[in-house]
C-alpha cells in the first residue's frame, strides 16, 4: 500500500520509537566542559554513537530519580539556594551577635555547607551518568564505574541474553530504606543462572546494577524473556 506525502512525514522512524516511560535520556553539563574523547573516559557514550550498523535500541535505563535529587536541586534551582543561604546567613549573624558567639564564622557556615552540598552534588550527578542499561534488538550494553577506580567507566557488552534478571534488595542502610519507600531495587544480571546453597539461591556471576525502579527492572524482563 503506498503513503500518501503526509503519511510519510509522519512516519515515526523504528530507532526513535523506543519504549522507555520511565528512563529519559540524560543530558550532560559534561559535554560542555570536556573535549569528547576525554569525556567518554568518564561518562558513557551517547547511545546512538554506540549501536552497530542495522542496530536499534529498545530501552535505555538509569538509576531510580533519588540518585540524582541532589544535583537537581543543586543545579536546577541555584538562584533560589543562593537566596536562602544569604537568608540563613544574616539570621545566624544576628543571632550570635546578640548570644556573644562568632558572628562572622556563624554567617559564613551557611555558605560552607552549600560548597559541600554542591561538591556532593557533583559526585552523585557523575555516578548517575557512569551507570546506564541499554538494550537494543541484539545485545545488552551496560556501562558502569571501573571497578578498581570509580572515575573511569566501564562497558561491557552482552551478545547472549542473561538467563537470571533478578530484583533485590540493596544492603542494610539509607539505600534500603529508599527502595523500600520508592519501590526501586538492585538489579542482578547473570549468563551463568543461579547458585544454590543450603536451600538457598543466589545469583551466580552477576553484575550488580545498584536503584533500578521497578518499571524499568519489569520492562527489561519483558524485553529479554519475551
């Protein structure tokens, strides 16, 4: 049946019909500051730039939203917190000046702990960026940090589909409690399947994908399992 010109232009090509709801792409202020050979030391590759000729891709998942929360506060509402840190900053001059402590170091912490929230801000923005899950129709791309040094990242590309796409929960701590209040998990991925161990199972060889919400885990296991 032939397209009429209208139905052509409206045409969605398969490479941009890509189901992900709940993993957006994520911009990078990186891009911005770092040549691209040096910056994909440290962060992945655009996904487009990674798939192979004939290669589509069919979801791209990042950590669950909390990862990231601080730099988004951070960044995205930066006129707002230097308004409010000026505001806490007279507030804690005043008061030591009328209860005889330091005036000018109570005025100044304020300010240090914005330096420090914005430092932290930073750290947690590149760990977001290093851990990504793409699936395209032929292999799984997982990029993650280098092991033996955080700032480097890694990819590791998987030709065969895992045989154990498993949801866990995140050691006891702050992380836990995020993934019980938000849904998210840790994501397991093996090729070699499960261990089992005085009645219990554990996945054998997996890589471990830290805060994967639980539409994005779902939506993998449809994808790789169908």
């Amino acid at each position: 049946m032939t397209q009429t010109p209208e139905q052509e232009n409206t045409a969605v090509p398969e490479a941009d019909n890509i189901n992900r709801p709940h993993a957006r792409p994520v911009g990078s202020l990186w891009g911005r500051v770092l040549p691209p050979h040096i910056q994909h030391i440290f962060i992945p590759l655009d996904p487009h730039e990674q798939l192979l000729p004939g290669e589509t891709m069919q979801l791209e998942i990042h950590l669950a939203w909390y990862r990231n929360i601080v730099a988004v506060i951070i960044y995205g509402y930066t006129p707002a917190l230097l308004i409010a840190t000026a505001a806490l900053s007279f507030i804690g001059w005043i008061t030591a000046r009328f209860t005889g402590l330091d005036n000018v170091l109570a005025a100044q912490i304020p300010f240090y702990l914005l330096i420090v929230l914005a430092g932290y801000g930073v750290y947690e923005r590149f760990q977001y960026l290093q851990w990504r899950l793409i699936k395209t129709n032929n292999r799984i791309i997982i990029s993650k940090p280098q092991s033996d040094a955080w700032y480097l990242v890694d990819n590791i590309d998987m030709n065969s589909m895992p045989k154990i796409v498993d949801a866990n929960w995140a050691p006891p701590g702050v992380r836990r409690l995020l993934q019980m209040a938000t849904g998210a998990r840790d994501l397991y991925i093996s090729l070699s399947g499960l261990q089992f161990e005085q009645g219990s199972a554990r996945v054998k060889d997996a890589i471990v994908i830290p805060d994967i919400t639980a539409q994005d885990a779902r939506r993998l296991k449809e994808l790789v399992f169908k």
